[in-house]
C-alpha cells in the first residue's frame, strides 16, 4: 500500500543532528557533565496551539521562533514547516525500524518577523491524500527545519523542532459472519459484515482487509457499499495461521477496529 514516507534528506538530517548532539535530550541522558552538547548558534522553536483536534475542530495555528544562542531574535529566516500523519509501521518480526511511518505534506516556508517569530494559521490536521489509513496513529507531526547554509549534507548548521497534535477520533464497530470455523488447505473462507460507523458519516468506501498469515499485514481487501456491508473470500492455505479483520474508514477522525477471527486451520501441524 503505498505512503509518501518522511523526505529521506530531511529525516537523515535530523537523526544526524540528534547523533550530533544538535537536538535537546533529557538532562537524565548525560552520563557526565563532560558529555554535554556544544552550545548551538541558534534556538529553533514549534507550538501548536491547540495541541489536540477532535471530528468537529480539525485546525490549528502553528508558530514558532527562531532566536541566537544569547536569545537574540533572528529575524528574515524562512522556516521549512511540514505536516506528517504518523502510521504504524507494519513489523511483526521485531526488526530493528522505524516504528512510525510518515506521510508527509509541506505547509510552506513562513518568514520570521523582526521578533524571530513565525506562523501559519489555520492548518488542516488531516489526512489530505487518498491513500489508506490502514495502521493511521491519531497523531500529527508538525515539523520546523532551517539550515544556515542551505546544505543539508552539513548537519552541524541545521536545526530541527518538532511538536506532535493529537486527534481525538470517533469510535467505529464491525460485526462479522463465518461460513466456517475449521477450515483446511483449500477451503474457501468467506466473511461478510457491516462497518457500523458513528450516526451521520458516509457508510460507503471504508477499507476491510483480512490477515490470515502472522507475516502479512492483511491478505485480501474490499471496500464496503453504501450500506455499511461487505463481503469476502480466500482460498486457504496449509499453513495460514492468523485470522484477523481489520477496518479503516476514510476520515482520520473514525478509529479503525481489528478482530480476531475464531477460525481454526485443521491443516496446521497440531502441537
């Protein structure tokens, strides 16, 4: 399922500012005094205000501050200020990754005013594209990035903030039939059901995936009509352990569901 991942330039760039030593960390992370950053040129600053949304309330006003290290304001810097919806990443053998996936989206290069401050207000906490919301976190990263010199290679003169927004979703609920219980190598699994979704959101398009193997995300997907409803069919297969349904509305603010289905897989070698 595609997803537009955070810009691998400026995701490098920040994990080399926080190897650095660039980005804060709690006083509790120093071993030694000894071990303290360097003092940095600049200070850079993101507030979001509200910090949390919810169905009715989808917007924000982000701001900021760009300052020297004696407080000084630094006026006349444009700020690169992004958007990122957070997504689980699938990962179910424990490698060592990114637990998050970014879906990212600029919001522009605000100008700092003669006070070192800047802003962008009214931003849309959202999910603006049309990819899936399959593992959606109900979080949004608002992200400032300047670089002195315009060369994100020389992390030693860029600076990094972030602030997290966090959406306050509706609940949704899924109700289920089998056509069987047991199943084995080449039976046919059929699952149908309705997406109940909160009273006045378009019941039609939301995402229903079936996982029937511990190392797939899902194995087959549909969409529901009109109506809420859906149906689905996979060939089993002998070593197919893991049943497990899996709902994603399109609007960000309706929670997903995930089910486990009580489907025994005779096949399997019995323990």
């Amino acid at each position: 399922m595609p997803r537009n991942l955070m810009s691998t330039r400026l995701a490098a760039t920040a994990a080399l500012l926080l190897a650095a030593g660039a980005l804060s960390v709690p006083a509790a992370a120093s071993a030694k005094p000894a071990d303290a950053a360097p003092v940095r040129a600049y200070k850079l600053t993101v507030t979001t205000n509200p910090t949390s949304t919810h169905y009715y309330s989808r917007r924000v006003n982000v701001t900021g501050t760009l300052t020297k290290a004696d407080g000084t304001p630094a006026p006349n810097i444009p700020i690169d200020v992004k958007e990122a919806v957070l997504f689980e990443s699938w990962n179910p053998w424990g490698d060592p990754i990114d637990p998050t996936d970014y879906e990212t989206r600029d919001l522009g290069k605000p100008v700092t005013d003669a006070n070192g401050k800047f802003s962008i207000r009214n931003v849309n906490i959202d999910h603006v594209s049309t990819s899936s919301l399959l593992g959606v976190r109900h979080q949004v990263e608002i992200s400032a990035f300047w670089d002195e010199d315009g060369n994100y290679n020389t992390p030693q003169d860029g600076y990094y903030a972030d602030t997290r927004v966090t959406v306050k979703p509706k609940v949704s609920a899924v109700t289920y039939s089998v056509n069987k219980r047991k199943v084995k190598a080449g039976t046919i699994l059929t699952v149908q059901g309705k997406v109940i979704l909160p009273r006045g959101i378009h019941r039609g398009g939301t995402e229903v995936f079936l996982q029937t193997y511990w190392e797939n995300e899902y194995r087959v997907m549909t969409t529901t009509e009109e109506d809420g409803f859906f149906v689905m069919s996979v060939r089993v297969r002998g070593y197919d352990n893991k049943f497990v349904l899996r709902t994603a509305p399109t609007d960000m603010y309706v929670s997903g569901t995930t089910t486990r289905l009580p489907i025994i897989n005779t096949s399997l070698p019995r323990r």
